[in-house]
C-alpha cells in the first residue's frame, strides 16, 4: 500500500534518511517492528529483576503448571531442547527454580519454583503488568480488543 509523501518523509526521518516506505506497507514487516520495540521495552524493565522475558515466561509457566517438564516448557514457547537447557539451568544457579525426579518415570525431571523465586516472579509480575498498562493505555481498550482479535487470527494461519 503506498504512503503519501508527508509519511514517506516522517518514515525516513526516523531511520536515520533510510527510505523504507516498501517495507512499512507490509503487515508482516510492521508486525516485526513493532514486536522488537516492545521486547525492547520489556528486556529494559525486567532488567529491575534480573530476568529476560523468555526466564519470566518459564517461571510463569512453571507457577501455573506444578511438575511441568522441560519439553512441556519449550513446546508452550516454541523453545527448542538445547537453547532450553541452558536456561533452566540459569533459573536453577538462580535458585528460582528446582528439579524433582518423577516418581512414575526417572528419566522426566518435574521443575517448581523455589520460595525465592515465586517472590521474585511476583515482582516481576508487577512489572509486567504496568508494562501491558503502559502498552493499553497508548492503544486504547477498542484497539486492544481489535489487536487481540486481530493477533488470534493470525495465529491460527
């Protein structure tokens, strides 16, 4: 879809003169840019507790899920087993996080979150909550719903 000439210039003033005009008229580009901007945003905040936002997802999913397995975690996150392993073993250094052996199958190993970190992931929860505010409030309770929408369709190509 092609720009007028006053969002053509405004694109190039903000790349530093690089004319992107082609790009920024593909859904899938815009879609990208604007998914690294908010990871951007999110890694800066959740520095304040020594998490990226792959460590929080995992204690995440760990709260809500007592006993998952590695491979339950990388296949809820699309995380494939080697890149995973080095960050459970993070989490585990960490002492946010603990193996137990299963007792039905020796070779599954089930993870639950340490005292320290369910009170870690609490505050991160906090900072992620006010990061998803911060993200409402410039979007608006209509274009949340319109993008949540929006986003569970695509997910379903």
């Amino acid at each position: 879809m092609p720009m007028d000439a006053e969002t053509q210039a405004a694109v190039q003033d903000d790349a530093g003169s690089v004319e992107q005009s082609r790009l920024q008229g593909l859904l899938g580009y815009q879609l990208t840019r604007a998914q690294l901007q908010l990871h951007r945003r999110l890694v800066e905040r959740l520095q304040a507790v020594s998490l990226r936002p792959v460590e929080y997802s995992i204690l995440v999913l760990i709260d809500s899920n007592h006993g998952i397995n590695q491979r339950q975690i990388g296949d809820a996150l699309g995380i494939s087993p080697p890149n995973l392993v080095g960050v459970i073993t993070r989490l585990i250094k960490r002492r946010l996080v603990r193996r137990a052996r299963s007792r039905q199958d020796r070779r599954v190993q089930h993870l639950h979150l340490t005292a320290e970190g369910a009170r870690l992931l609490v505050e991160a929860e906090g900072i992620v909550t006010e990061f998803e505010q911060g993200i409402l409030a410039a979007i608006g309770d209509v274009g949340h719903d319109q993008l949540e929408r929006a986003l569970r369709r695509i997910q379903q190509l």
